[in-house]
C-alpha cells in the first residue's frame, strides 16, 4: 500500500509540475525558455564547467537522499518525506515541459534523452527510500505506541543498506547527467533542434 501511495505521489508531482508551467505567466514562461535556451547554447558549444556541474547536480540529489533517510528515523518525518517524494516528481514534470514549451516536439526528444534516464534513476531511488523510511517511521510509532521492547537492529540494517544503494545510484545517475548524456543531447541538438 505505501509502494503504490509513493508511486502515485511522484505521479502526481509529475503532473503538477507540468501543469504549473502551462499555467504560469508569459513572463515566467519566457525566462524558462530563455534558461532552456541558454542551456542547450552551452551544451552544444561545450562551454559547461563538468566538475562544477557534477558538484551541483550531486548537491541537489545527496539533499534529496540524505534529507529522506534521516527524516525516517522521526515520526514527523513521514510528512516531510511524502512531501520531498512529491517535489522530485514536481520538478521532474517542471524539467520536461520546460524543454517541451522551449523546443516543442522536438524537444520531446530531447528531453527524453537528457532528462529522463537520469531522472528515472533518481525517482527509482527516491522511491524505494521514500518506501523504506515511512516503514521505517512507522515501526518507531508502532514501537513507542506499544511500549514493547523490540529489535531494531535487523529494520535498521535494511535501511541503511538502502540509504548506501541510494547514494550509490545516486552518484551514477549524476555522473551520467554530467558525462554521457550531455554528448548523446549535443548529437541530438544537431540533428533534430
């Protein structure tokens, strides 16, 4: 039940991010677009400082897991997390329609080449982290509720072997943001853009 309440969490994000950009106003749409614009200007003249990059792009992605996986050890935790699950999907549907609105069709492409195999790696680990620390919370209200001594050690060692596969794919997915498909974008820009 909690695995499909986060998977439709994140669709629901997905969606709200989309629509929040249709609904924003000219203005906000034109910046967008020139950001995207700029974006694209950058990659395919390579002028993108990779480490610089790499740092920001793991900055923003470690917030996201570290923030979840602590928040779990809280019983307050649980709304955090069921709100940052829903933002990673807000801003996903935001970095899509942001291309698409830019580049229409064409972007399209574009923006499933760049921004979905590296966001999808996000959004798995998201989720599963987001699954694993609302259990996780929930066995601490089960456990102060009931006032029974439990172990915790065998639910703590699954959670922090989660955390470590998070931050694992978590620095892949943003090695690959960073490296690869940038090159695969660039061909794209020039063939389709």
């Amino acid at each position: 039940l909690i695995n499909i309440f986060i998977y439709s969490l994140i669709i629901l994000g997905v969606i709200s991010g989309s629509i929040f950009l249709i609904m924003s106003n000219e203005t906000d749409k034109n910046s967008v677009i020139e950001q995207i614009t700029n974006f694209f200007i950058n990659i395919n003249t390579n002028n993108i400082n990779n480490v610089q990059a790499l740092k920001n792009s793991l900055i923003i992605n470690y917030i996201f897991v570290i923030s979840i996986w602590i928040l779990g050890f809280s019983i307050l935790g649980i709304i955090v997390n069921i709100f940052l699950t829903y933002l990673k999907g807000f801003l996903v549907g935001f970095s899509i329609s942001s291309i698409f609105l830019t580049y229409k069709y064409k972007g399209l492409i574009a923006a499933i080449i760049y921004t979905i195999p590296s966001q999808l790696l996000n959004i798995i680990v998201i989720s599963i982290l987001s699954i694993y620390s609302i259990m996780f919370s929930k066995h601490l209200i089960t456990t102060i509720a009931s006032k029974k001594p439990t172990n915790s050690r065998r639910i703590l060692k699954k959670y922090s072997i989660i955390f470590t596969f998070s931050i694992i794919v978590t620095l892949i997915s943003s090695l690959l943001e960073v490296y690869l498909f940038p090159s695969i974008l660039k061909l794209i820009i020039s063939l389709y853009v």
